[in-house]
C-alpha cells in the first residue's frame, strides 16, 4: 500500500485541499470543537461558526481539524470511528 503522509499541523494545508475535504464530508465533520485549539478561541469565534467562518479558522489553525483524515479511492475517512 502507497500512502503519503502530511503532517498539517507542522507544514499547515493546502486551501484547495481542504476545500476538497469540505465539499466532501462538510465543514461540521471536519471541525474539531473538542480540541484544545478550540477551546482557546475567543468566545467570538467559536459562536455559530459557518462554513466561511469554520473554513477560515481551519486555515489558521489546522489542529481544529479531526485527525487522521484518510483519502483512499474508497473515499474519505475523519477521525477515528470503530470499536476496539
């Protein structure tokens, strides 16, 4: 198996990537409102996000996005989902 790794919360993200990810699963999958990043947000920011606003504070801040995020050709997987 081939993948490649990108360590976004290092190198930041791709606009059109996450674009990608967003048009694919939506903005609500992607962010992470349990990550400490979110937390430390100002009260502004994190009231009623939009997709806009959610996009831009993802852009800025990568750790509020849900890891790992897994392309494949059978999609797209975020976050970790299964039993033990």
């Amino acid at each position: 198996m081939l993948y490649t790794f990108i360590d976004f919360k290092k190198d930041g993200l791709d606009r059109l990537k996450l674009e990608s990810w967003i048009n694919t699963v939506g903005w609500e999958t992607l962010l992470n409102k349990r990550s400490t990043t979110w937390r430390g947000l100002p009260e502004a920011d994190k009231q009623n996000p939009t997709e806009k606003s959610a996009k831009a504070l993802m852009q800025k801040h990568p750790t509020l996005i849900k890891r790992p995020v897994i392309e494949s050709g059978e999609g797209l997987s975020v976050g970790f989902k299964g039993a033990l």
